[in-house]
C-alpha cells in the first residue's frame, strides 16, 4: 500500500478513536481518562496535575526527543483534515503552491501565550502540588462556542481555504503552537530520513514535501535532512524512483554537532511589508476569535488572519489589472473572500457573549474555592453589564460562601427589586439573613417565597430548621411535614437536629 494511503488511514483510525473517546465521555459517562492534548503542559506544570492531557504532552516530547516529529505526520488529529483537503484538491487537479513567509512567528506568540498562562497559574495558585488525576480535563464551557457548526466551519475553511492560499500544511507551518516546542526536541533526535543510495537530483523528494522543505538539497549537503519542519510523513522516502532516502536511526555527527534549527524560514516570497500585513492579520484575527469564541478558536482564527492577508496580497498584485478585470480572472479569491467575511459575521453574531463568559469564568473558580478570584470577575462583569441579573446571582452567592452577609444580602435585594415575584431569591436571600444570625427576618424571607411558591420545600425545611435551632419544635413540625411525607424520616431528621450539639445545627442549616 502506498505510504500516503497508509499515512491517512492511520490518521482516520486516530480521529475515529476520539470520536469514540468523546462520545463515552458525554453520552455514556465514562470519565476515567480525560482529554488527550499537548495543553497538558499547562496542566503539568501550571497546575502540578498528571491528568491524562500531561501525560499525552510527556509521550509526543520523549517521542519526538527519539523518533523526531513523527506525532505530526502520523498522529495529530487535524493533520487528517489537512490531508484530506490536499486529496481533494488532487481529485480536481488543482496544487495549492506552498508559500515560504515569516508569519509562521505567530506560533512563537502562541507558545510564548501557553508560558504566560503557565506563570499566571503560579501567580493565581502558587507553586504547582504535583498530584494524579487521569480523569481531570481541561475542557471548559468557557472555552467552547454555542453551536458546533460552528467548530464544523472553521475546521473545514481553515483546512480548505487557508491550504489553497498558503499551500499544503499550512497549519502545522504558521499557526501550530507546539510546533517550535517540537522543533526543539527535534533536533536531538537520530531517527531521520537519510541518504542511503546515489541521489540523481530529479527534486521528486522535494516536490512531494508536503513541509515545503527542500530535501535534494539538504540531502545534498547534510546526506541527512536536518529541518526540524520534516515531520517524518515519509512522502518523500515513497517519491523517490531511486530508492535513495530512508527513514533510519544513525548516530550522524550532523546531528549532533550542527547548531540548533528552528522553523523560521530561511527564504521568503514576499517582501518586508507584505511580511508584516500578514503577521498583522493572523494576530489581530486570532485576538479577537479568542475574544468573542474563547480560547479554543485561537489557532484557527490565526488561520482566518492570514487567509485575510493572503487575499490581500493577491488583490495587490493585481492592482494594475483594471477592477472588472481583476474581478473576473480572480473571481475565486473574491468568493473565497466572502465566504470568510460571511462565516466570521455569523460565528460573531452567535457566539457566546462576553458577559456569559465572564460568568462562567467566575463559577470556574467557584468550583475550586476561590471566592475573592470570583467576586473579582463577577464584579467586573457587573461593571460592564449592570442589567445581567444571573451575574448579580453569582455574584451574591459569592459573597455568602465567601460570609460577606451584608454585601450577599445588599445583592439579593436588588435582585428582589427587579424581579419581586422569584420564590427562590427571597428563600436565598432567607438563607444569608440565617447565616448571619438574623432569624426572625430570614422567616420573614422564607414565607414570602412560600407564598409565591406552594411547591417550594426547601423554604418549609428552613423555617422548620430555624424552629428546631430555637427549640420550638412543635411549631417546627407543620413546616417538616411539607419536606418528609414520611412520619418516620420527619422524627429522625428532628432526633438528628435537635440536641445540644450546636455546631451540627450550623452545620445543617449552612
């Protein structure tokens, strides 16, 4: 079988078995191994958690220390799409040509963004508690957008159009943020494709790089190829009719004396300010996609930017074509074109909104205790969207877990005020009254919500407790009957409560 055949098929079975991961995950509930993803260096050493993402960023490092970047080629999961694009655009005859820019420093800027969020972890939490949690993910709400056509579009346009534009693996090349942290590892490896016969210099290696690295040359100078962009697919190894490359392990002294190779490139197709308006339009797409669709869009949005660039330079050399003219023989640029502003226009007028993001940013650390990190962020969101009464929700029960009653209850009666007739609000807003001390208005509280709602039991099971914490259990009891059908379980649940021992009564009525 064909190497390029094989190369896919692996690349199929890989995305098949998260697609079973996935689906055991959220339909079936098995939650013991979570996310496989090169993000686990955050989760290692931001947070000192081995989950199963870290484990799997400690795997491709030690593979790629030894076997190179052979995880790029065989085993990342948007490679399949990348290939799949390329095998597409073969079916119709079209080869996008593969463009050589320095706008692949937008992967610097993403691994320099994954240190900083490592520090700010260390800042937030302090030094990572190295600790075993294979189950822990990393997914978050936060980071995902509302709808998953929208995931569906910008993985297909990012594969489709930013391949057709920048050439094929445009990806890996420009965007990647673990590209230059393989890269690194990459040159100590052993394992690569090596010059085992007479080469003849027919540049079929060359022209089947999907990288676009030029292998006849480094073959011919290194008899090794030492670009730490070879991410070991083996198209070449398969191009060539004289069978002079192989992908072997040799202790060649040019691996390991030869300085340290890093992935920009050392020739370009575009001048200085074409340079620059490409850098400028993946960072400036890519921050404002992380903006309005979370993190997880990032490194596609970068994509977009550059895409936006691309078209722009062509526009501009064809500036001395007449306007109609250019219209006509650049007609799939146009289109091209439109389709990314419309996508981007639709993916911004659905995404999820910058207060919601804020609030689900701010339960994050609910979950994990931090009530002033939360406070912090409800609080700024309030700022902003004074009008967003689930804010103002989180935000007072915030304060309540926090014991700041006082600002806990100044909230609760703003969210009264606006909307008077919610049983809930007036039971929690009885609930922070009885955490403060003050019964006689948390049942006040607490008979206002029964009022507004019958059904409601836990405002009956409140009032029964704080009857029980003053010793008046007969009056207790009419209020627990509405929360125990049962006789039996009301008489236990009063023996449990009512005793000398205080401090389980706090306990119970927190």
């Amino acid at each position: 079988m064909n190497i390029n055949k094989k190369r896919l098929l692996v690349l199929s079975f890989i995305n098949l078995l998260i697609i079973v991961h996935i689906t055991l995950w959220y339909k079936f509930g098995c939650q013991k191994v979570g996310t496989f993803s090169l993000n686990g260096v955050v989760s290692l050493f931001g947070m000192g958690l081995l989950n199963s993402a870290a484990a799997f960023f400690i795997f491709v490092v030690l593979m790629t220390a030894f076997f190179g970047r052979l995880f790029c080629g065989w085993g990342c999961h948007f490679a399949f799409f990348q290939e799949c694009a390329l095998k597409i655009f073969g079916k119709f005859g079209i080869n996008p040509k593969i463009i050589h820019s320095n706008a692949n420093i937008i992967q610097y800027v993403f691994l320099l963004k994954t240190l900083t969020a490592i520090y700010e972890f260390w800042l937030i939490y302090g030094p990572p508690q190295f600790h075993i949690g294979l189950g822990d993910t990393q997914v978050m709400t936060v980071d995902l957008p509302r709808s998953p056509i929208i995931i569906i579009l910008f993985v297909l346009f990012d594969a489709f159009l930013f391949i057709y534009l920048m050439g094929s693996r445009a990806f890996c090349r420009y965007v990647c943020p673990w590209a230059p942290m393989l890269a690194i590892f990459d040159n100590f490896s052993f394992w690569r494709i090596r010059k085992v016969n007479e080469c003849k210099g027919c540049m079929s290696c060359t022209n089947s790089c999907t990288m676009g690295i030029r292998v006849h040359e480094e073959i011919a100078q290194y008899s090794v190829v030492v670009n730490t962009n070879c991410i070991r697919c083996l198209a070449c190894t398969n191009a060539c009719p004289n069978g002079t490359l192989s992908y072997r392990w040799s202790l060649n002294v040019i691996s390991v004396t030869r300085r340290i190779q890093w992935l920009i490139p050392q020739q370009r197709d575009y001048n200085w300010y074409y340079e620059i308006m490409l850098i400028f339009c993946g960072l400036i797409v890519a921050y404002y996609t992380q903006r309005w669709l979370g993190s997880f869009q990032t490194f596609l949005g970068a994509a977009w930017g550059l895409c936006f660039g691309m078209l722009i330079i062509k526009f501009l050399d064809s500036s001395r074509v007449p306007l109609l003219e250019t219209i006509q023989h650049k007609r799939r640029f146009l289109v091209a074109g439109l389709i990314t502003l419309s996508t981007l226009a639709w993916c911004w007028t659905t995404s999820t909104s910058y207060d919601i993001r804020l609030l689900l940013r701010g339960n994050r650390y609910m979950d994990l205790l931090e009530y002033e990190r939360a406070i912090s962020i409800y609080n700024q969101a309030i700022n902003e969207f004074p009008s967003n009464n689930e804010v103002r929700a989180a935000l007072a029960l915030a304060y309540k877990m926090n014991g700041d009653y006082n600002r806990a209850i100044t909230e609760y009666k703003t969210l009264i005020s606006n909307n008077p007739d919610n049983a809930a609000l007036h039971n929690n807003l009885g609930t922070v009254y009885y955490r403060n001390g003050n019964y006689a208005q948390a049942i006040v509280e607490y008979k206002k919500s029964i009022q507004l709602d019958g059904h409601l039991t836990a405002a009956y099971g409140n009032i029964g407790l704080i009857f029980l914490k003053q010793g008046n259990v007969e009056e207790a009891i009419p209020f627990l009957r509405k929360v125990f059908p049962r006789e039996e379980e009301m008489l236990k649940y009063i023996l449990t409560l009512y005793n000398p021992n205080q401090e389980k009564m706090d306990r119970k009525g927190g």
